[in-house]
C-alpha cells in the first residue's frame, strides 16, 4: 500500500478576500477564545503580508509575529492596531 503523503494546511492561503478575511475573524470571535482570535488575526495579517501589517500598525515585524503565536498572548492595544491596519471592525451584539 503506498504511503499517504499530506502537508499542513494554512488558513492564510485560502484567505483571498477582504470578505474572507472578515468572516473568518468574526468566526474565531463567535467561539469566546482569546487564543484563537489573536491566531486569526495572525493567519489574515500573513495573507495580507506581516510587514505590511506590522508597519502599518506601527509595530515590529517580529513583536507582531511574537504577538499573535500560539501563547503570544497580545495587549489589547496590540489586538486594536492590528485590527485597523488590516481595514477590520469589531462589532460588539447582544446576545
């Protein structure tokens, strides 16, 4: 029987649209997890370019790498200017 061959899938390359990108974070937001949000913004900031990101946050490339890795765990400032230089909103609804 031959060997089945896979590779590891990235969210950042299926992330083509502006609307891909935000589904995709209001999806994490829906599930209450603070680890999966910041991983989110993480795969939508590398489908853009994490340099573009991080300088148009007003951040550093590495730091915003650092930041939104698995236990990054960002400041909520950090999440708030990632979230601008990727021409995303939060939303706060009732539930």
């Amino acid at each position: 029987m031959p060997k089945t061959v896979t590779s590891l899938w990235d969210p950042a390359e299926h992330l083509n649209t502006e609307e891909d990108m935000a589904a995709y974070l209001e999806a994490a937001l829906e599930e209450g997890d603070s680890a999966l949000v910041a991983a989110a913004l993480g795969d939508i900031a590398r489908a853009k370019g994490m340099s573009q990101v991080a300088r148009e946050a007003g951040l550093g490339r590495e730091s915003l790498y650092k930041a939104l890795s698995p236990g990054g765990n960002p400041e909520f400032a950090t999440i708030l200017k990632v979230v601008s230089a990727l021409g995303l909103q939060l939303h706060a609804a009732r539930k």
